[in-house]
C-alpha cells in the first residue's frame, strides 16, 4: 500500500516503509529474529554493497534509521527532495535483494549484543522486559523485540534469511511519504519503484494466540545491585488500537501524565500522577504511556522513587489516583487542559516532516485511522465520560501487573 | 532556510524570527548568558539550580498555578543551564505565542524563587544525582570532565553540578545569581514556525519590552586547559553489563574561526556512527559496539570534544585502540578524498534536513545569534564547509587531537585487563 502527505515548508522527502513483521511474528529460541533482521537490511545488496546505503544517505544529510516493535519493522530516510528517487531505489532494492551474508550476520551479532548490553545498564529496561514478560502467558506480546542474549547468539544466517524471504515483499508493506511535492507524483514514483517487485508467496496468516484473559494480578521484582532509585511500574491489560476507547485511552494518558517526559521539563506538571507524586515528594519522576498496537496490549504507569521512599507508598498512591480516573469525571476546565494539550502535541508532532510521515505510518499500519485528520477527530471528539469509562476498564486488579525495583547495595 | 528577520529591543534583548508558512505550532528559544561559563568559581551546579527553581512559581502566582497556566495553552517547556546558556525552550501553537511568551518572561524575569521551592529543586536535584551515580554514562561524563578541567574551571563537573555544591547552595546564593545573570544583555530571542515576524515582535515587546537592562559583570575568563599527558580512569559500577568509554579532549570556542574546520575533521573521525571512520571500523567493520560517535560543544569556553562508545568490558581495551588508531591516521594524512568529501557533503545536506522542522530551524538561528557569526552566517557556512581542506582536516586533528594526549574514562563492570 501507498500513502502520500504533502508538507511544503521544507525542501525535503521523508520515506518511511512499515513491514508487517515483528515481535509478534517469533517462536520462543528465535525471539529477536525481526529486530536482528533489521540490522542485516543495512549490510548490503548486489547492487548496493555493504556502506553504499550508508554513505548514500550520508552525502544528502539524511536523517535515517529503523526500528524494530513488536508489531512492525520500520526504514525511513528524510531526504532533500532531489534524491527521493534515490531513497526510493535503495529502499525498494533491499526490500527483496538483501544479502545477509554468513559473514556480515556473525559480524553484526556482537553488535546486536552489544545493543543489548547496553538497554540492560538501565534499570527500566529490566524491570519493564520482566514485567511484559508476567503480563502475557499465550501472545507473542510477551517476548519482547530484541530477544535474550542467548537467542541472539544462537541465531541463524539461514534462519534469518528464510524470516526475510517470508516477509519483506510489497504485498506486506506500507510505504508512507511525506514532502516537498504533489502527493501524486510522490506515489507515482513510488509505485514506479516498488511495483514491479515479487510479492512474498508465503506470507501465511497472521498470527494468532489470542492472550486469555487475567484473573489475578500478577507481580514481580527485579534486583540488582548499585544503588540507583527504586522504580514502580504497573502494566494493565489494553485494548488494541482500533477499538473504539483507543482515543480515550489516549486522553487519559495525558491526564494522568501530561504530553511531556522527564521531572525537569516545565510542562506536564498539572498532571495527576505529577501533582500526587513528585510535587509531594515521593517520587523523582512519573510517567504513563499508552501504544497503538495491533492486538491488545498493556497500559504502563510508572514512578522512579525519591531516595529514602518506600515501593509499597507509591504504589498505593498510583493506585488511588487511577481509582479516581475510574469514579469520577474530570472536572470541565482539567478536561479543556487536557483536551488542549493532546491536540497541540498532536500539532507538534506532525509539524516535523519526519514526524507526520511517522504518525501516518502508525496510524495506518495498527488499523487506528485511515489519516492524521480522522485520528485527530477521534482524538477531538473524546468525552469526558468516555475517559471515566475507560479509566474503570483498564484499571482493574485481576488484570494488573506490578513491578519493583529493588536497588541493593554495592556488589562490589 | 527561509528569511531571518531581526531586531534588538531597546534594553538589548536580540530578536531573530522565521517564519515559516503552512506550520500550526511555534518554537521559541530564549537563550541567557546563565549557563556553566558564568556560574561563580567552583560553584558548579547553581546555574542549573537557579533555572530550574525559576519554574516553579513567580511573583504573581504559585508553581502550580503557573504550570497549570502553561498546560492551559498545550504548550511544552523547559529551562536548561548548558554550558554557555540557560535556554528556555519551548513549543505552542502559533496563536498563543503572546500568552507563551507572557508566562515565560514571569517566570525569567520575577520568579518567586521562594525557599520550599528551592528545597524541592534541591531534593529532585540529589535524587538525580544519585541516580547518575549508577549510570554508566553520567559517571563516565562526570570522571572525564575531572581529568581534564581544574577545579574551579566551569566544566569541571556536568550540568547538574557537584552535590556538595546542590546541599550547600543558600537560598541567597541562588537569587543572587539571578539577580546578576538573568539579565537581557546578551540574551538572544528566537521564534520560528507558524508566526509572522510582526506578531512575534509584538509579542516579544509585550512580554519582555520592559526588561530592564543591566550591566553584567564578565568576568569569566579562565586560562587555557591542556593536556599535558595521557589521563585515564576507570570507575567501577556495580551489576552493570556494559562499559561506557570517554576519549577526549578540551575543544575550543565557537567563535575561533577553525570551528568549522572542526566540525568537518569531527566528521571524518567519529562524529557519526555509520559516516564516519570510527565508526565505521568499531561498529561495522569489528562489531565492537553498537554505538560509536563524538561530539564537540558550542560555547565560548573549551567545551569538551568527545568520542563516546558503548562496549563490552571484554573489548574496552580494542575498541580504545582501534579509535585511537583511526586518529593517529587522520593526524598523518591518511584519509581518502571521499571521507573528505562525504564528510562535508553531510554537514551541509544536513542544514537542509534540519528545515524540515521548527525546532531544527531555531536551533540552528540560535547558534548563530549567540556566537554573532553574522547576519549572512547561513549564506557563507555551506561554502565555508564545502572550502575545508584536507590539510585542515589534518592540522586540526593535529592540534585538537593529539592521539598521544588524551583523557580516558571508563564506567561500568569491572575490565578484565588494565588500561595502560
């Protein structure tokens, strides 16, 4: 599928293909196959050999990257307008044509290592990769993207290659472009790229281990050593991003944490959690975050801990003010702050050409809208009502999951 | 880039607008001479105290109150102490620019800067740094900038400071200091996106018109810091799985005419993971590390010009010396017309990427404004990139870079061999 966005403000493409590849797409012992995949799709074809990409999109000054989720694999390239059909071409020649060559996989598997290695410094990776692992017993959810390090060295050349045969063809892709030109023309050169590729013969059907529902909540702690501050986080089961309280879903998040991260920043700070916690000095940082996934997910809030604070004090706060959410309607001018703050992030985000390319993508590829506008009407439509009522169905005990994390003392 | 259209007002306050058509959202910038570089000697961490004290409440209403006056418009914001600037930073739909700009010059100009908020700044200071005592790239930052500034110097510890200095910091010591740096002399206004050069420029009259002008003492003047030797450190922290490693060295100021022979010569050796020759022997070709990059500062000091990798403690030692050895190239010549080229080819594509967004253009009309690099600074720097030589390129690594003199720090597990 095609998709174009007109942005003239800047003399630039912004590229972005999403495969229908991810997480979700692995069996235990391969957990990782996707996101190790998508460092592979940078080591060259025949006619791009291995750093051609690289210092390609280097000599345009291109903003590029990709990523890996548990839904989708992601390429994009920001490009001066002049080289779209370049970014086209590398794109469309390495969705069917990469090497993945015996010799580069086990060359990239130390770095995929050390990728890991370094998310594992972070006391909030470990906690959350534990506490995603409790919250699912049947859906691939569960795994996580990157896989345990032991499955990343036991990966296959062969392995990886038939994963990419299977899924990175057009008829399991959407590409999404934003720019400096006529929406027409922009997918007229893309189709122009993209369309004569073979499509992946084998791609089956999606997969489907519908997760049962939760009966109990679930806990788990972390421990390590070093001394850095406590963390709580909960996860509760989520709906998927087309079903229809996603856009509430989204409003609460904005409530309960307001549209910025990090305690230092200025905004956010009229937020629920931010009010009950860190102006009363029980944590240091708070967050909630809510993705549009594919099949239901997990709704997070959690708190980094002032020195000295207890796991089990903020957690009950945490836990009295989403009860709040979930009895009471916010009050009219906390819902016009809140309504106010989610559509101007949503102005934000998509003032940045790369980023409403993005946005596009996600929105499309999770089945959430079919535009930017139809999401930013659901968005503008959401009610206060419809946030109470999505606050009571989320924040359930039976379908909680809890974390802590425990810093210990000095190992050394 | 689109027209900058720049004024002063009459108390000195500089104004620099672009705007750009079709965009709903405005980025604003005010950057003050308030950052590290002015901070008073051996006081690390006031500046940052200060700043983010002045977000939490003023004259005329309480924190909450002016948070919840921000969060009314939708608005993001932060105030930052860099090195050289506290910049207040923030994003609004274009039509409450005036309303933006109104709560920010409340909260620069008449904080209440009462004494439970600076406890509270103090208190959620501490928690960071405890927190950055077990972050492999906060301690690493923190021991490099140890090695190689003297105490006293105002890079001598990051950003957020030293924690004797965040403990003992007095309630006078900090209004004192806002007293004397937040000032308009010297400070730089900058709105870009979805404006028009005379509603920013009402706005900017409106809210800060009547900022008085005042007479900032700058005295900073620290001598110059060199490396005389090699200098390393490895700090142990605990249950960690990955090494972070700091080369480095004292930069030099934007202002030094060589700074753009710098940023080509940063970008042939390591300033990106995938273009740059570093990288692309650490990562690509001996799959040593994930990331690979270095960085040098804008500021009117010697900011730090780094290299900075993620490794296992297995390979520390390797990767040290294959960074090092990339260099000892670059310092004899060795580099291909190409790396020359592409290296410069990025610097410049990039100016062009960097529209693309209205933070990316304000940053950039920043730099620019702060370090007076001149009203046709967007003109002249391309062709300046592109004039770079390659015996820039090698003299510059040759000054800046001595492979031989270098500062080394290490952060994370325990190294199986020791540096020598």
């Amino acid at each position: 599928m095609l998709y174009a966005l007109e942005a003239r403000h800047a003399p630039v493409v912004s590229l972005w293909v999403w495969y229908h590849v991810g997480g979700r797409n692995e069996v235990p012992g391969t957990t990782g196959m996707s996101h190790f995949l998508e460092h592979m799709l940078f080591k060259g074809t025949q006619k791009h050999p291995k750093g051609d990409l690289d210092r390609l999109l280097a000599r345009y000054g291109a903003q590029w990257n990709a990523f890996t989720s548990e839904d989708v694999t992601c390429y994009f390239e920001t490009v001066p307008k002049a080289h779209y059909k370049t970014a086209l071409e590398l794109e469309s020649d390495r969705m069917r044509n990469a090497l993945i060559s015996l010799e580069e996989t086990e060359a990239e598997r130390t770095v995929i290592v050390s990728e890991r290695e370094g998310y594992e410094n972070d006391p909030s990776f470990l906690l959350g990769e534990e506490l995603q692992a409790i919250a699912f017993s049947r859906h691939t959810y569960g795994q996580g993207v990157i896989g345990s390090k032991d499955e990343i060295k036991l990966m296959t050349r062969d392995g990886l290659y038939a994963h990419y045969r299977r899924f990175y063809a057009p008829n399991n892709a959407y590409v999404v472009v934003t720019g400096d030109d006529e929406p027409e023309r922009l997918i007229e050169e893309a189709a122009a790229a993209f369309g004569p590729l073979d499509p992946s013969t084998d791609l089956g059907e999606p997969p489907k281990a519908p997760e049962p529902e939760q009966h109990g909540e679930r806990r788990v702690t972390v421990h390590r050593a070093g001394g850095t501050l406590p963390i709580v986080m909960l996860a509760f089961r989520a709906p998927r991003a087309t079903d229809p309280r996603a856009a509430a879903i989204s409003a609460l998040t904005v409530a309960l944490a307001g549209t910025s991260t990090g305690s230092d920043g200025a905004s956010g700070r009229s937020s629920r959690l931010h009010r009950a916690l860190v102006e009363t000095g029980l944590a240091a940082d708070v967050d909630a975050s809510f993705q549009l996934m594919k099949d239901p997910y997990l709704f997070f809030v959690d708190a980094t801990l002032r020195p000295g604070i207890k796991h089990a004090d903020v957690e009950r706060v945490l836990l009295e003010e989403l009860a709040k959410l979930s009895q009471d309607l916010l009050a009219e001018a906390e819902f016009a702050r809140v309504r106010r703050q989610l559509l101007a992030a949503t102005a934000f985000n998509t003032d940045t050409i790369t980023w409403r390319s993005y946005r596009c993508g996600q929105l499309l590829s999770t089945g959430a809208a079919n535009s930017i506008s139809e999401w930013y009407a659901k968005l503008a439509a959401v009610t206060r009502e419809e946030i109470r009522d999505a606050a009571a169905g989320l924040f359930v005990e039976r379908s909680r999951n809890v974390g802590h994390f425990v810093p210990e003392g000095d190992a050394s | 880039m689109n027209r900058v259209h720049r004024s002063t007002l009459a108390n000195g306050l500089r104004l620099a607008v672009v705007p750009i058509a079709d965009l709903r959202s405005t980025s604003v910038l005010l950057a003050v001479e308030a950052g590290q570089w002015f901070e008073p000697a051996g006081r690390p961490g006031i500046a940052r105290l200060v700043a983010q004290t002045m977000l939490r409440g003023t004259k005329r209403r309480d924190a909450a109150s002016w948070a919840s006056a921000l969060d009314d418009l939708g608005a993001v914001a932060r105030l930052d102490a860099g090195a050289h600037a506290a910049v207040f930073s923030a994003q609004c739909l274009g039509d409450d620019l005036g309303a933006l700009l109104a709560l920010m010059a409340e909260a620069v100009r008449t904080p209440a800067l009462a004494d439970a908020e600076i406890e509270f700044v103090r208190g959620q200071t501490l928690a960071q740094l405890e927190k950055d005592e077990r972050d492999t790239r906060a301690v690493s930052d923190r021991a490099w900038r140890q090695l190689v500034y003297p105490a006293g110097h105002p890079f001598h510890a990051p950003a957020i400071g030293d924690p004797a200095v965040v403990r003992s910091a007095t309630a006078d010591e900090i209004r004192a200091y806002h007293q004397r740096a937040i000032a308009p002399d010297g400070a730089v206004l900058i709105v870009a996106g979805g404006t028009t050069p005379e509603a920013a420029k009402k706005a900017a009259e409106d809210a800060l018109g009547d900022w008085p002008k005042r007479a900032k003492g700058r005295d900073a003047d620290h001598p110059p810091v060199t490396l005389a030797s090699t200098k390393r450190r490895v700090e142990l922290v605990p249950d960690k799985t990955q090494s972070d490693v700091i080369i480095g060295w004292p930069g030099l100021p934007r202002t030094d005419p060589r700074f753009t022979a710098v940023r080509v010569t940063n970008m042939v050796y390591a300033a990106d993971t995938f273009a740059s020759r570093a990288g692309n022997v650490i990562r690509d070709q001996l799959g040593l590390a994930y990331y690979v990059f270095s960085g040098i500062g804008a500021s009117c000091g010697q900011s730090p010009w780094i290299v900075r990798m993620g490794v296992n403690p297995q390979n520390v030692h390797r990767a040290i010396e294959v960074a090092l050895d990339e260099l000892r190239k670059i310092t004899v010549g060795q580099i291909a017309d190409d790396d020359i080229a592409l290296a410069k080819d990025k610097l410049v594509g990039e100016l062009d990427v960097a529209l693309e967004s209205p933070a990316g253009v304000a940053a950039m009309v920043l730099e620019a404004e702060m370090f007076d690099l001149g009203d046709d600074h967007f003109e002249r720097y391309p062709r300046e990139l592109r004039a770079v030589t390659k015996d820039q390129v090698v003299e510059t690594a040759r000054t800046f870079l001595p492979p031989d003199r270098y500062a080394l720090a290490v952060a994370g597990p325990a190294l199986p061999e020791a540096l020598v």
